[in-house]
C-alpha cells in the first residue's frame, strides 16, 4: 500500500524500485502483487511460490543482494458464514499453518526480506460495515458477533505469535506485524465521527481509492515505529496529505530485531 511514497523516495534518492503494481486486473499489469481477490489463507503457499519465480525471473533484480519487503494482508475472507461467504470458517490453527508455509517457502528462496503482515481488523471495520451504514446495527445476532470477534482475533493473534515466536528471524529475513486498526469497533467514520462509505467502494466491504490512500498513509507510519510502540488505533479519518516524516535517526523500516533499546 505505501509503494508509491518508496517509489517517490527512490527516484529522488537515484534508486530503483521494481514490483508495483502498473493498471488494474490481472496478468502483466500486476508487478510482484499476487494476491488474488476472494482468496482465503489456504492460497497464501501458492502465492509464496509466485511471488518466488516473478521475483526470480526479473533480470533486473540481485536476489541475494537486494532488500524485498512483502506485504502480507489476509484473513477477511477466512471468517466464512461469520461474515461474507457461503462456506464454513478456517480455523485458528489452519489459519496459522497455511501463512507459516508461505512463510517457509519465502524465507528459504528470499534473502534479505522483511514480510510485514497487516493486523486483522475488527469485523465493524470491514465485514460488516455495509450492515452499520444501512442500519445502524452489526450484521450477525450476538451469539454470532461473538464468534465472529472471537475468530478475527484469534487471527490477529496468530499473527503476533509468528513474529514473537522468532522462528522467521535472522538478519537475512524477518517477520514484523503492522497493528495500526486492530482496536476498531466501528464502521469508518470522519473527523468529525460521522459514518462516511467514501472509505468503502460501492459494495461496502471492499475500499475506496480514498481508503486504500488512508491505510497506505497510516501502514507507513507503523512501517518505522518500533515493535511494542507501534500504533494500534490510527486516526483513519484524518484525510490530510501529510504524512509519517522520516529522518537521520529513523530511516529503518522496523523489526523485532533493530527495535531493542
């Protein structure tokens, strides 16, 4: 989400940066992006395996030299019947062995990369905010809302424990969860705390240009503040153009490992 302030940064420091994204759909306009819309944790192997050989078959790109950083955005689809989907929900466990596979895969073909995984949102945020917008109330009866919440923070969690269990960390590679929504408990809503679907594309559930532009701006921020510092409740209806201002002394995307005092 945030490619296009690296992109920036990189041209006026005489950089190069390869893998973003060029125009809309699949196929060659996509770059190094290989996530695929609808998909659920049990792709994220495949996906490792993709971004793997894209990565490989640039001729442009030192593999063993250059730094990489992976974006790792999943689980909205996971909840199933809990929230949108007709099949049942993937569980904690399941949840967890399929992105430590895809981890696996990444950490022994991908020198030199950080994969930050983005903190699961609460459901409010995004599952169920066309049922807030519209009616003011959640979409599921309160044995199910608990469910939901219960599973979304299971998966949250599970991120959390992939990065402080350490298996994934070595000075060639690293995993580093951004937490900038995890205490969301309701739909988007402006400065002025009204609800506001211009976050949301039509369909409520997936976002707008104005709400990926938001997360890219709050996600940078989390990128440079250190592990236990981050921030968890960003001010997502702050739709300023400025943004997290890097300088001599923090420069350095932030790791488990370069967060110790």
């Amino acid at each position: 989400m945030p490619l296009d302030i690296f992109r920036v940064i990189a041209e006026t420091t005489g950089h190069k940066l390869y893998g973003g994204s060029t125009g809309i759909d699949y196929g060659v306009h996509t770059g190094f992006n290989v996530a695929v819309g609808g998909m659920k944790s049990t792709d994220i192997p495949r996906q490792a395996r993709d971004l793997v050989a894209r990565i490989k078959a640039n001729s442009e790109i030192d593999i063993n030299k250059d730094w990489k950083l992976v974006s790792l955005w999943i689980g909205t689809n996971d909840v199933g019947t809990l929230g949108y989907g007709d099949e049942p929900p993937i569980s904690k466990e399941t949840y967890k062995s399929e992105i430590e596979q895809g981890l696996k895969y990444l950490k022994e073909n991908l020198p030199r990369t950080i994969v930050s995984i983005i903190g699961m949102f609460p459901a409010q945020l995004l599952q169920e905010a066309a049922s807030i917008l519209k009616t003011g109330k959640r979409m599921r009866d309160e044995t199910n809302q608990k469910k939901l919440d219960s599973l979304s923070n299971d998966y949250r969690n599970v991120s959390f424990e992939i990065q402080d269990e350490g298996n994934f960390n070595t000075k060639e590679f690293t995993v580093v969860v951004q937490p900038f929504a995890t205490e969301y408990s309701s739909v988007y809503v402006d400065r002025i705390g009204n609800y506001n679907s211009s976050f949301y594309a039509v369909d409520l559930f997936h976002l707008s240009k104005l709400g990926h532009a938001i997360l890219a701006k709050n996600y940078w921020q989390n990128l440079f503040e250190p592990v236990g510092k981050k921030t968890t409740k960003a001010e997502l209806g702050d739709t300023t153009s400025h943004i997290y201002e890097l300088d001599e002394k923090n420069s350095f995307i932030k790791t488990v490992g370069n967060s110790k005092e």
